[in-house]
C-alpha cells in the first residue's frame, strides 16, 4: 500500500510545479514546438512516469501499470467512438450521401452563420446529451468541413459549442458521478448546475458565431442566435430543476433544433453571408460554394437516414435500463494488476484515508462505440455496401486513424498517472487554499479537472470530494461549489487534448493540434472565468444568492 504525498518537495509552489510538468509538456509541444498530437502525448507521458517516480515516490509498477489503465481506458470508449463514427463518414462520403446531406441543410439556410448554429449548436448538443465522449465533436466537424467550412473553423467552433450541454451529457453521467462521490443530492446538484448553465448556454451561441464571422456578423442574425438558445437555455433549467440530470440535453436539443429551423422558414438576414472561411482567412481555399441543392425528397431521406439511425442508437445505448441489461450480458470486470487498492487518497483530498481501486470494464456491448458501430453497419447495409467492401472501409478507417489513436491512449494514459500518483490533487489544493476567492478558483478547478482528463465526469470524480471538503471549512454551500466544478469544467472540454485530437481527426486536419489549441485556448479560459464570477455572485452577492437554494 502507498499513500499519497501531496507536497513531496515540502514546498508548496515547488511541489505544484513539479505536478504541473507533465501537462505543460504535452500542451507546449503541441501549441509552441508543433510537434504532431501522438507524439506530444508520448512526450507527456515520459515525463509524468518520471515526475510521478522520482517526485511524488509512486512506486514504478503502479506508475506503469496506471499508465497502461489509462490507455485502455482511452481506447474504450473515446477510441472505439471515434473510430465507429469515421468509419460512419466514410461510408456516407464514399456514396455520395455525405455531400447530399451537406447541401440539404442549405435548403434550411444558405448562411454560413445559420448553418454553423444549427449543426455545431443545436445538433451538436443532441449528441453531447446521447453520447457525449468525443461524439459531438466527431459528427458537427466531420459535416462542417463537409460544408466547406475551413478546417480551423470546423475544429476549433465545434470545440467551442460543445460546452454548455457537457455537464448534462451522456444523458446526465457527470451530475450521477458527482452525487455518487459527494454523497449530496442528486436533484439538488442538478437543479443548482441547471441555475449556472442556462446563463452560458443563452451566451455561447453568440459567442460561437461572434468567433466565427465577428460582431458585426454576429449582430446581423441576433434573432435566430437568440432562438437557438432560448429555445435550449429555457428547457435546460426547466428540466434539470424539475425533472433530473438525465434527459436536459436531449430534450433543449431537440427544442432548438426544431424551434430554429421553424424560424428560419419565416425569417431570413438581410444579408446573406457565403463565406465558410469567415474569419479564418488563411483557408478560404477551402471553402466550397453554397448551393441550394436539387436533390429529391427520397434522396434526401437516404441522405440523412444514416444519422438518423445512429441518433437512435446512441439514443438507446444511452439509456440506463437499456445499458445495465447489455452490461449484463456482456461486460467483462477485472482488477488492474500493480495497481488496484495499492495507492490511498489522503486528508484533505479524502474526509479518511481512502483506498483507490483500479477496476477495467470491458463493456464491449453497452460502450456507446458500439452503438455507433451496429448503426454504421446497418446504414452501410442500407447504403447497398456488401460485407466484404465495409471491411475493406473499416480497415481504410483504422489506417487513417492510427496515430489519433495512439494520442488518445497515451493522454488519458498520462491522465490516470496524475489521477494515481496524486499529482493532480496537488494541482486541486493549490486552488483550495485561495480563501474568499475559492469560488472563483474552484471553478476553475473544474475547468483544470475537464482540461486534464477530457470529461467533465472524471473531474467530478477528481475533485468532487475536494470541493465539498473545502466548500464546508470555508462556510460555503457545498453543493454551491460542487456544482461550480461540473459548470466551470465544461469551458475546459474545449482545451482538453483528446478532443483536440478527435477535432483534428473528424476534420482531417492531421497534425494541426496545435493551433487548435491555440486557437480555443483564450475563448476557453475566459468562458471560464466569467463562469468562476457568476459562481462568485452566487456564493456572497444579493440577488444571485437567491438562486442558491
């Protein structure tokens, strides 16, 4: 047994920079040095097994063997979703579907802006709700870039909308995984990240679109922006209030898709804008013209059916009762060798000493991947493919995503060393010990939690516990501050590297990370730090401590 040390240096700051090397070495190797995702991870990865050795005293095999948790843990699920859904892509486009598919939404909009809203907003936030892990960010960018949108912008704004619906995704997972590792309740913390995120969710739409083509261009479709987030902001507090945590994002999804396409049937801007470059100016070439398509309605249907299917089946896989029975059927657990009740969380991270298990569940049948998986192949069969030429496309896939898949093994491997070794909750106290300011700091805490390991459940998991500790001895409401780590983590999801990875992968951007990375990081941290100030009004200010109940 091996507890954690979390001021090895018996230094405050020297202890806290010593936990911070190892991300810093991934993120400056792929935002400075331009070195290609996989490798920048494998560089992160060195440095958090020595860091983790040689500083916080983890023995070697359980650093190891974490690292080797973590990149089956990143294979499944985040690889096997990202793989299923280009593997759904490619099938699409080789048919010619996928461009049917692209030019059918300019049937609803030929604006640029519109068009973006509706894809990376309002569709995105259906599959953020359904599936969550990297789906979104797959589907939205691989259609951008199908519209033509430049491959910056198809990333880095898919990066971007997917933020307010993260704390309700896979169909309320985070807010579960919270209440579970707090032990406060449920409904509470979903009603009170339902009173946070409403705010982000009616800001980001702009946001998005102000990113994209600037104020000017924004200002020019104010109404539609402010439907498509009305009609997701109001349902998202209704529902998280007074239903739960599970089905917010599904059903102010559905709201705004809906309600904005009824909008656009009766309202159009003044000036249409055609440019998929928008601000984005070095890659206009890539813009491709924007069509009213010609196509007929059964076309169309085959078009879309294929997404169709795969909304329904990430629906299913989603849903608890239907997961729990596949589990059933199929999961395989197992205990992590050199690494399961070997490590102990201590005071203050953990109330007690607390034993950290390290079990791996092969849910091959219930991952959501597979969902995807079964709608590709029945969609490929509905395309008219045989199974000879979806295997051939299979394995076209893989190849084509080799190396994206040995960066999100080896950065969720470097996740679960800091996670194991303690390093991260090093990084969580230096945040603790910010007094009256904690929740500002806290928040963003949750935003560190969501950049470290790419889900906003992993952070709950991370720093829940934390953060109701701290909340209690500073006198603040702690399911205030609990719930604070779930919003403020959302802005982090944009800057976390595996959905960098999977962003460059759906746009076939293949080793630009890091200027994604660049380019997301300010819009991040600063949707970050007005989510800390909201969360600051709650906790001291009159009438935003009204909304604390």
């Amino acid at each position: 047994m091996w507890s954690h040390v979390y001021d090895p240096f018996n230094n405050a700051w020297l202890s806290t920079l010593a936990a911070a090397v190892p991300v810093v070495v991934m993120l400056s190797a792929l935002a400075f040095f331009h070195i290609r995702a996989h490798i920048a991870a494998l560089l992160g990865l060195a440095s958090a097994i020595v860091v983790a050795v040689f500083c916080f005293t983890m023995p070697a095999s359980s650093a190891l063997s974490s690292a080797a948790f973590g990149a089956a843990n990143g294979l499944m699920p985040i690889g096997w979703i990202i793989l299923n859904v280009i593997f759904l892509y490619q099938l699409t486009e080789r048919k010619g579907y996928f461009k049917v598919l692209q030019e059918s939404i300019t049937g609803i909009t030929t604006d640029r802006r519109l068009q973006l809203l509706l894809v990376a907003f309002s569709f995105g936030a259906f599959f953020e709700g359904a599936g969550g892990f990297g789906t979104p960010v797959a589907v939205t960018g691989a259609m951008l870039i199908g519209l033509g949108f430049a491959p910056l912008a198809a990333s880095g704004l898919s990066l971007i909308a997917n933020t307010a619906p993260v704390a309700f995704g896979a169909l309320g997972t985070p807010i579960i995984a919270l209440a579970g590792v707090t032990g406060l309740d449920m409904l509470q913390l979903s009603g009170m990240v339902g009173r946070q995120l409403p705010v982000f969710s009616m800001l980001v739409p702009f946001w998005l679109i102000w990113a994209f083509c600037g104020f000017r261009g924004m200002l020019a479709v104010w109404p539609a922006i402010l439907v498509a987030a009305a009609a997701f902001a109001v349902p998202q507090y209704l529902i998280s209030n007074f239903h739960g945590p599970w089905l917010v994002d599904v059903g102010a999804a559905i709201s705004s898709m809906v309600l904005l396409t009824l909008f656009l049937k009766v309202w159009k801007p003044a000036n249409i804008w055609t440019s998929a470059a928008g601000k984005f100016k070095a890659a206009a070439q890539q813009q491709q013209p924007s069509v009213i398509h010609t196509h007929s309605r059964e076309t169309v249907i085959r078009a879309w059916l294929p997404w169709f299917i795969l909304s329904v089946l990430v629906f299913l896989w989603g849903v608890p009762g239907w997961k729990k029975m596949l589990d059933g059927l199929s999961v395989l657990r197992f205990e992590w060798p050199w690494l399961h009740m070997l490590t102990q969380k201590m005071p203050p991270v953990a109330l007690h000493p607390h034993v950290e298990a390290a079990i791996f569940n092969l849910n091959w049948l219930s991952a959501t991947g597979t969902g995807i998986f079964i709608a590709s192949m029945i969609s490929g069969l509905v395309m008219g493919y045989r199974f000879k030429q979806l295997f051939v496309v299979y394995w076209d896939t893989l190849k084509i995503l080799r190396h994206s898949l040995i960066a999100i093994a080896a950065m969720l491997a470097l996740g679960y060393i800091t996670r194991y070794s303690g390093m991260d909750s090093t990084l969580g106290l230096a945040f603790a010990h910010t007094g009256v300011f904690y929740p500002f700091f806290g928040t963003l805490l949750g935003w560190m939690g969501v950049a470290l390991t790419g889900s906003d459940t992993a952070a709950n998991v991370l720093f829940g516990g934390l953060q109701k500790t701290t909340a209690e001895q500073l006198g603040l409401n702690p399911v205030l501050m609990a719930s604070a780590n779930s919003s403020g983590g959302v802005m982090g999801k944009m800057i976390d590297a595996q959905s960098i990875v999977v962003a460059a992968t759906a746009t076939k951007w293949y080793g630009h990370e890091g200027e994604i990375l660049r380019y997301v990081f300010f819009h991040s941290i600063a949707l970050a730090c007005l989510v800390g100030l909201f969360v600051t009004l709650q906790a001291y200010v009159f009438p935003f401590t009204l909304m604390v109940w």
